[in-house]
C-alpha cells in the first residue's frame, strides 16, 4: 500500500459521518439490484416447479407418431428423456346427470409419463397394461356404480359437430356443442368397442379442466404396444432449453416426416424461451428500463458522495499536488476511495438483498396460493449469475459515480487548491440576476439564486439528484400502473361468484326469488340480445375496421359499415346503481318516447395473430348520439327501434362480457330492453341470467341447487374471481413496495445531497450574517433557493419522465395495445413532494448551522 492509499484509508476515517453516508448509499443500491435479481430468479424458479407440477415436465410434443418415428425421435442428441401418451377417444356415460360433461376422455401413458403428468393414486394402482383403466376421483363421486375390479365395456370414438360437414374433431380443450335448448348438437364417430378392467381410482389430475367434455380415465401404453401401422404422442424432455429448440424441432420433425409439434409454451416461457417475439420484446425492453432506472439511481446517489469527498478534499489533494503527487496519483485516490467503500459495501448489500428479499417471501408464503393460485412455495433461489450480475452492476456504478469526480481531482492545481478557488469561478454575468427577481420576491431571493448561480457545481449536483429523484419516482409509477393494466386486460372479466342461467326461456321475475336467498351481497338480472345491428358511418367505426374497410371497401354500405347491436338489458335496481357509477344522470332515461341506453366505448380483446392484449374504442360517438336498431333476416334489412347514448363508460356490469371489435355494446334498463326487443322477430331471441355476489358462494350454491329446475343451470367462478383479485393485490403489494424503496431512495439521495452542500457553505453563511442579515431575512433566502431548485429540477424533471414513460410505454405495447395516458396524480405528487422535501433538507441542515457561531463559521476552509 503506497504513501497516497494510506492517506485515503486516513482520510475515510477522519470523514466517518461522509464516509458511512456513502457506504450505506453503496449497501443500498446494491442490495436492491441483488434483491431484483433474485426475486426475478425465484419467480421463475417458482413458475417452472408450477407449471411443472400442473401440467407436467415436458418440453414439446411429436403428435401422431409411429415406432420408427419414436425410434428417431429418442436417438436425437437434443433429447434427454422421451415418454408416450395417447388419446384414445371418448366414449358415453350412461344416463348421464350433468349435460356439459356426458362424456369418458380416455388417455394412456407408460411408465414414465405417468411419473412426468404426476399422477396421484387415491385408491388401486397404477393400469400396467393396455386392458386396465383408472378413473378419476370426480366421476366415482358422482356415478356410484364405478368401482375397483369391475369390467367396463365402451364403445370409445372422437367428438364431431353433427352440423359440421367436415367431420372435424372436437378436442377436450372445447366444451360440449349445445342447441338453444341445451340438447346436443354432437356425437360420437368411428366408434370402436373396448373392455378395461378398472385397477384404481386417481386424485383428480390437475391439467384436466373441469369445464372439459369428458371425465378423465387413464389406461397404459408403451413401445410394446404400439403396433407398426399404430400411433402415439411422443413427449420429450430436452437436454437444454434455449432459443434455438422451435428450428430443430422443426427439421427433425421434417427429417421423421411428421407435421404436428406442440410445445409447452407455457414451461417454455418461464425458461426464457418463446416463439412469441412480441412477449419477449415486452419483457427485456420492460426489464431494460427498469434496470436502467436502478443503475441511474444508484449513480446519482454515489456520485454525490465522492463529488462531495473530492470538494472536501481539495485542500488535501492540493497538497499532495504541492509535494509531487502527479495527475495520475490524484486520480487513483479516488478511485481506491471507491475500491474501499465497493470492498466494504458490496458484500454486505449482497447479505442485505438476499435476506430482505427471503424475509419477504417468507411474508409471501402465507397468502400466495390465494394470490397465485400457485401449489408451491415461494424458495430463495441464488444462482452465482445473479450474484455476478449484482456486484458487476455494482461495481459499474461506483466506477462511473467516481470516474468524474476523480478526473476533476487531478486536475486540481496546489494553488486553487490551496486558495479554495477550484469550485467557485466568480464573474459578473455568472452570477448576474434579473431586476424582476428582486423586485418581484426581494433581495433575500437574489442573493439566494447568486448563492445558486456561484456555486454552480453544487447546484447542478442538487438539482441533477432532484432531477432522478422525479424521473425515478414517475418512471417506476408508470411502469407499475401499466403492468397492473397489462395485468387487468390479460385476465378474464370475472366481477361475480355465481352465474344461473337456462337452457330453455325464463322471465326475469322467474329469478327474483333467487336474489333473495341466504349470504346474497349482490345481484344482477341480466338480459342480452345480439339479434339486433345499427349502421354506423366510416368515420365513426373503430380503427381496426377502418383497416379492413380500407383493404374492402364491399364491407360499406352507402358509406357506413354494419355492427352488431349487443343490446343488454339490466334488471331495474342494478340499472340505476350501474347508470351512478357510470356518472350518467337518471333523468336522462324518463322519456319513454326516446329510450336511452348508456354505450360501452372502450374494450380489451386478445388478437391471436399477433397475440397482442388490445385496448380499443369501439366506436367514435358522442352522448347525445343515436343508433338506428335493425333486424336482418338474410334478405331483408327492417328497422325495430331507435337508441339514444345518455353517457358512455367503460365500466361493465356485474357478470358482462363485451361483444368484440364490430360490435356496441349498449347497456338499458329492463324496461327499456323490452320497448327496444319488443317486436315478433326479436321479442324471444335473447338470453337470461342471474349473477350473483355472496358472502359465502358454496352455501349458495347449495342453496340454489336445492330450488333449481331440470333447465336451469349454475356456474360457480368464485374462486378464479378471487385468483383475479389476489393477483392484482399480490402485484400492488410488490409494485407499491418498489415505489417506495425508489423514493425512500430518492428522498435519502436529496437529503445527503443539499444537507452537505449547506454544511459545505458554513463560511458563506457565517459572512452573511456578519454583515446583517436577519434570522429572518436568512429563512426568507433558503426558502427561495428550495424554490429555485424545486422550480429548475421540475423543468429538466418532468420532460425527462415523459420520455422514459413513452420508452416504457412502447415496450409494453409489444404485447398490450392501449392508448397512452401520462399519470396525472402521480406528477402532482412528485411537483408536492420536490418542495416538500427540498424544504425540509433545507430546514434540517441549516438547524445547526444557525447555532454556530459566527467567527467559528468564518474559520471554515471549505467553500
């Protein structure tokens, strides 16, 4: 260790309070890039074991494939592991009791994929040959006559639509195909008969839906089995996943001539891996800001502290110049100050990060499974990448923090140094001022915005540091609010816990008594007619179909374009409660003679070309407006009535789906609904249902199973609705709690920043009160400084965030379309906060100075 190193170490000591400041600023900032790193590694840690646990650990899929194709398929290099699976059909339950799922799915696998698709035994064993079945727990509950030992016969085929004259095959992911009356529209073609002798009954797979057509059974398959002219699936395991599986999937499956590939998506995703390039534009342009805005905090926060110890050390530097210390030397000691602090710091972040983030999911683990709706524990994962990450970045960041300031230590000459004048280059237009300053705000203001234009080096510090503290604050704000958007649009709209509804034409006074029974918080009858459409002029229609009419301009009519009118007719109480909330004034619907509805202007659908989550306006109107409603029975286009728009919203009722790009969705009182549908044509065409909200959903629902009829049907969502939910709250939990970690950041890096620059000025201030300035007259020209640079940090601050918002909005509009919309509320705070708390570092540094006395303070040696 040289003469200059050991000066360092000294000074580091002489400097404790400076030096712990920027030792706990390195801590910080290091602690929260480990605390991000390996809160990304443990999520994802956390969704492969789920998606693993639920779907099964598999890469990709070779459908349909023969011994030979197996046999290949297995010697790949790229293949660890390779299990079959086989759809083999569906076969009819006899005197079915539930009409939406009448159907056996059978599917066989071999040893290995029952061990990969998890299968768990609830009584029996497993099936060991291509004769023995196993069923699931849920059909043994509800038909009692399938027991273990007994010998079924079927007759097992594939699902058709009796109406599609194509015979195309319905896979289990599609529910059964219903008419109006609930009757089947389906059946079951090239039937074969089969005997299984039943070895076992299974917990419920967890992949298998229960909105699916078929109850799920499982019989055995293997390589022994398969004949050479027979078929199965081959599900392969990977040596390694990464970005190049989809091309040799793709040339193996043409070198085996075979078409049909299915990858885990999925499992695929939580790896890093997706052919879905939108997605992972969205998620490394997100994750690039993001990570930006952490590294530009922690630099302007450590970037302070060694500008501040190079101001405080000029002298010294000086001196050391004096005596022979060359440019280079100079520069080191900065540098090696910088070594020190990283040597010190970095380590205890990495400690602090890995230990606030596990005490955290700790917290975590007691409602994530509500949240998620996820099996498994959150589990502190620590990978040395995350770790190499966090002491790269951080490393990064004290380098540049110290870089300039280094570089402007050695330029410090022994006479500037010695004279104090390095920092303060005094001209009169440096610090020239306009009249209307003083004669607006006084002499107290002058002097203050000379004190900021004298020390320009200090005050550009602050205000650089105000400046991040903004765009930190509103980008992260931003983000967050978006990912919570993206978060909303991407989940289904599920606002109830129960739905009721028929098969067959019920009134809506046939489900008021229902509204009534035990634990009902809240109920909405609703009624939908998609009979109906309304011509609407091509410049009010939606964008997207301006695209299309552009490419067809058939699809016009006398300049306007067809849209389907899905009219919704709400029971009257649920009306006037919806019209409140949507700020729509009640007397607007009084008219009997001019029915008004309120208009849905805004939705969100997923486009499945380009897999985008979309937010559009659905049409261009105003209130006021009016739609001309039409009934077309192929051949002729006859107007029914007439619907005025009272006020649009996007809010949408209780149990509402919209009906898509095309269409307008117009929300009316029942008795609206009845004038506008009641016509021969149109009067019975629409449907019916109750929603409901209860206190205690599966009391209801046993309540409602108990009075319910032959047609009626009762569909229980409560718990996704609360998956939903606690997804949002889990997500505002983590966004919230990063925002404040940015801003108790932010609000750290201002305090240190103005407190010192104040302490630093003690000679300055000593000299003005010397001369006659009041205690008064003094707050007046700290109150004028906070002031000024509140007002400049603001001038740099917002503009800069709005254009990180507008970055951050075109990454996530890789994968969710939505308008932009700047965060007002948050910009208000941010303006409040910069003077709140300029004012109160302020305050908190001059408290001591103003105790000193006044030759003490004329004593001192830094500017």
């Amino acid at each position: 260790m040289n003469i200059i190193q050991k000066l360092t170490i000294r000074h580091l000591k002489e400097n404790k309070r400076r030096t712990i400041v920027t030792i706990i600023g390195v801590i910080i900032s290091t602690a929260m890039i480990m605390a991000v790193a390996t809160l990304g590694v443990s999520f994802l840690d956390l969704s492969i074991r789920q998606s693993i646990s639920t779907d099964g650990e598999w890469h990709l899929k070779y459908k349909d494939v023969n011994q030979d194709q197996i046999a290949e398929i297995e010697k790949d290099d790229a293949t660890k592991e390779l299990f079959l699976s086989k759809d083999l059909g569906y076969s009819k339950i006899k005197d079915a009791t539930n009409i939406y799922k009448p159907y056996i799915f059978y599917k066989a696998f071999n040893e290995a994929g029952f061990n990969a698709f998890h299968i768990k035994m609830e009584d029996g064993r497993l099936p060991e040959n291509p004769n023995e079945l196993i069923l699931s727990k849920s059909i043994v509950e509800e038909y009692a006559s399938y027991k273990i030992g007994d010998k079924i016969t079927v007759d097992i085929g594939k699902r058709v639509d009796r109406e599609n004259s194509e015979g195309e095959e319905l896979t289990q992911q599609l529910s059964v195909v219903t008419d109006e009356e609930g009757n089947l529209k389906e059946e079951l073609a090239d039937t074969a008969q089969k005997t299984f002798t039943i070895v076992g009954i299974m917990e419920n797979p967890s992949w298998a839906y229960t909105w699916e057509a078929g109850y799920t059974a499982l019989s055995y398959v293997d390589f022994t089995t398969i004949s050479n002219k027979d078929t199965a699936d081959a599900v392969v395991v990977l040596n390694k996943v990464n970005g190049s599986i989809f091309d040799h999937a793709e040339g193996l499956a043409k070198q085996i001539n075979t078409k049909q590939i299915t990858y885990n998506d999925e499992l695929l995703r939580y790896y890093g891996v997706t052919d879905n390039d939108s997605l992972r534009t969205t998620l490394y342009a997100s994750g690039a800001v993001i990570v930006a805005v952490i590294i530009i905090g922690s630099i302007a926060l450590i970037y302070n502290a060694f500008a501040i110890s190079v101001s405080e050390r000029a002298r010294h530097l000086g001196m050391l110049s004096s005596v022979g210390a060359t440019k280079k030397q100079k520069r080191n000691a900065v540098f090696f100050e910088g070594m020190v602090i990283g040597a010190i710091s970095i380590p205890i972040g990495i400690l602090a990060g890995i230990g606030g983030i596990g005490a955290t999911f700790i917290f975590l683990n007691s409602f994530i499974e509500g949240a998620l709706g996820v099996s498994q524990k959150l589990e502190l994962v620590v990978t040395p990448y995350s770790v190499l990450i966090a002491i790269v970045v951080s490393v990064f960041t004290i380098f540049i923090s110290a870089f300039l300031p280094a570089r402007k230590a050695s330029k410090i000459s022994a006479i500037d140094a010695i004279r104090q004048t390095q920092d303060v280059k005094l001209t009169g237009k440096a610090v020239k001022t306009s009249k209307l300053v003083r004669k607006l705000f006084g002499i107290e203001a002058e002097i203050g915005l000379k004190n900021l234009k004298r020390h320009k080096r200090r005050y550009h510090a602050t205000v650089f540091s105000l400046v991040i503290s903004i765009v930190l604050f509103l980008a992260v704000a931003f983000f967050t609010s978006n990912i919570k958007k993206s978060l909303e649009l991407s989940q289904e709209n599920v606002s109830f816990d129960i739905q009721v509804y028929s098969s067959g034409f019920m009134q809506p006074s046939d489900y008021i008594p229902l509204t009534k029974l035990s634990y009902v918080e809240d109920s909405t009858i609703l009624r939908e007619s998609y009979m109906l459409s309304t011509w609407v002029k091509e410049s009010a229609i939606a964008d997207e179909l301006k695209v299309m009419v552009a490419d067809d301009k058939s699809l016009l009519k006398n300049g306007e374009f067809q849209y389907t009118a899905h009219l919704v007719g709400l029971d009257e109480a649920s009306f006037k409660e919806y019209a409140k909330e949507a700020g729509v004034s009640l007397d607007s619907f009084t008219d009997d003679n001019n029915p008004m509805g309120i208009l849905i202007d805004k939705i969100s659908y997923q486009d499945y070309d380009t897999r985008k989550f979309i937010e559009t306006t659905t049409v261009h109107a105003k209130k006021g407006d009016n739609f001309e409603l039409h009934y077309s029975d192929g051949e002729n286009d006859t107007t029914i009535s007439k619907v005025g728009i009272a006020g649009m919203t996007t809010k949408l009722p209780l149990g509402m789906n919209t009906a898509g790009v095309g269409s307008i969705d117009i929300i009316v009182s029942d008795k609206t609904f009845s004038q506008l549908t009641n016509n021969e044509k149109t009067k019975n065409f629409f449907d019916t249902s109750l929603y409901l909200n209860s206190s205690n959903p599966l009391a209801t629902q046993k309540e409602l199973e108990d009075v319910k009829t032959s047609n009626m049907y009762i569909y229980n969502v409560y718990q996704n609705k609360q998956e939903n939910e606690q997804m949002l709250l889990f997500m505002s939990v983590f966004t919230y709690g990063f925002i404040i970690l940015i801003s108790l950041i932010s609000v750290a890096n201002i305090f240190n920043t103005i407190s010192t620059s104040i302490a630093l000025r003690k000679r300055e201030f000593a000299m003005l009160r010397s001369v006659g300035m009041t205690p008064k007259g003094f707050n007046k020209m700290l109150q004028y400084e906070s002031m000024f640079y509140g007002l400049k940090a603001l001038l740099y601050g917002l503009p800069l965030s709005i254009a990180v918002m507008v970055l951050l909005y075109f990454s996530i509009r890789q994968t969710f379309e939505y308008g932009f919309a700047l965060p007002w509320m948050s910009m208000l705070f941010s303006i409040i906060a910069i003077f709140v708390i300029v004012g109160l570092a302020m305050m908190y540094a001059t408290v001591k100075i103003k105790k000193e006395n006044i030759i003490d303070g004329l004593k001192q040696e830094n500017i």
